[in-house]
C-alpha cells in the first residue's frame, strides 16, 4: 500500500525513526517543509498516512499540521508518532500519550511513542535556554531521581531503537491491531 511519512525532527532522532519506517514501509518520506504547501491531489495516492514529531512541553511538535488534515482522511490508515527524551515506560510519557489524539481522533488515528534521547550540539538556542530551565528547576528537587535525570539530560543521551518502530508497522500492516 502507497505510505508516505511526515516528519518533523530538530535534533535528528525523529527524522532516523521515520527513516526507519520509511524503509520499512517502503515509503516516500518528506520533511514537514518540503509538503506544506502540497494540495489535496498530491496526498490522495496514498493509502498510509504517518507524522512522526518530536516532544516539546507535552506536545507533538506540528501535530496540528497532521490532525487537521487527518479530519478529511478517514478513508486512509492513519497513525502519529511522537519521539521523546523520556524513556516509554515514564509515567510522564504515559500522561502524554494520552492527551496526543481527543476521542473522535483515536477512533481513526493512532499514536505511539518512540524514545529518542537529548543532543544538545543539535539543539537551538531557544530550545537550549529552555532545557537549561528545566535542568536547573530539577536539580533544585530533592529527590534522587531528579538529580540523575538532570545529570543526563546534562551530558546528553541516546534511547532509541529501531525495535519501537515495529508497533507502527504491525499497525500499518493490519496485525497485533
Ligand atoms: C524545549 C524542549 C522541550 C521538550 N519537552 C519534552 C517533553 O515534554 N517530553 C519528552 O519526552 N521530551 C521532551 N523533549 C525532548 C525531545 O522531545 C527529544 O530530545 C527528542 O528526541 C527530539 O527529537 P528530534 O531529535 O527529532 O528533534 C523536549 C526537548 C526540548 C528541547
């Protein structure tokens, strides 16, 4: 079946994840920019629509490009994916997930959550200004966890894997749905 993936990555973990599906799928995949100003006719060929972004503040960063559009696609398979610097299992993430798609959404798209990791040699000034906030307002906890969390997010790290990215595609081939 035709499938194109968007995506939107700043720091590279989430175009690598729709690299990944992309090749598994067989995909044409593209940027965010490079489809924005696309019309109708360019997305009818395809029968698998999947936007991949990243995590910023709890959100999926663009979602509101894909959801809009996902509204007039009910006849497609549809799924959304985030990539976060949480690992997948944080209640955090969980809490996330949830608020990613309303109820009527979940009834045609689905979301999943792919781990990505920090880069901070990636990363834009304002992105860097806002993580080094949040660095400092963890390391004012008391807790350990938090104290280890600011630690890593400090140095940077990668938690993904190419394994996250098999939910989607047995969701995109009709299996384990
Ligand atoms: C300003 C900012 C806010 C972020 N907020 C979250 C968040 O709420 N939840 C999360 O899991 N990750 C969050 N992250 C981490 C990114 O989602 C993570 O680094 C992701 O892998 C980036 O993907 P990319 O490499 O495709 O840009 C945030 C990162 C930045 C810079």
């Amino acid at each position: 079946m035709k499938t194109l993936v968007v995506y939107t990555s700043q720091t590279g973990f989430t175009k690598r994840y729709a690299k990944w599906l992309s090749d598994e799928m067989k995909a044409d995949m593209y940027d965010l920019k490079e489809v924005q100003k696309k019309d109708k006719s360019f997305y009818s060929e395809y029968e698998i629509i999947v936007y991949a972004g990243w995590a910023m503040a709890s959100k999926v960063v663009k979602a509101n490009w894909f959801l809009k559009k996902a509204a007039g696609w009910k006849d497609k398979k549809l799924a959304i994916i985030c990539v976060g610097g949480c690992p997948g299992d944080a209640p955090e993430c969980e809490a996330m997930m949830k608020t990613v798609l309303t109820e009527e959404q979940n009834s045609y798209i689905k979301a999943f959550y792919c781990q990505g990791g920090f880069n901070y040699d990636k990363m834009n000034t304002a992105s860097k200004l806002a993580m080094k906030m949040f660095i400092g307002s963890l390391k004012k906890k008391p807790d350990e966890k938090s104290q280890t969390m600011a630690e890593m997010i400090t140095k940077g790290y990668d938690i993904s894997d190419v394994k996250y990215i098999q939910p989607v595609v047995d969701y995109l081939r009709g299996e384990n749905v």
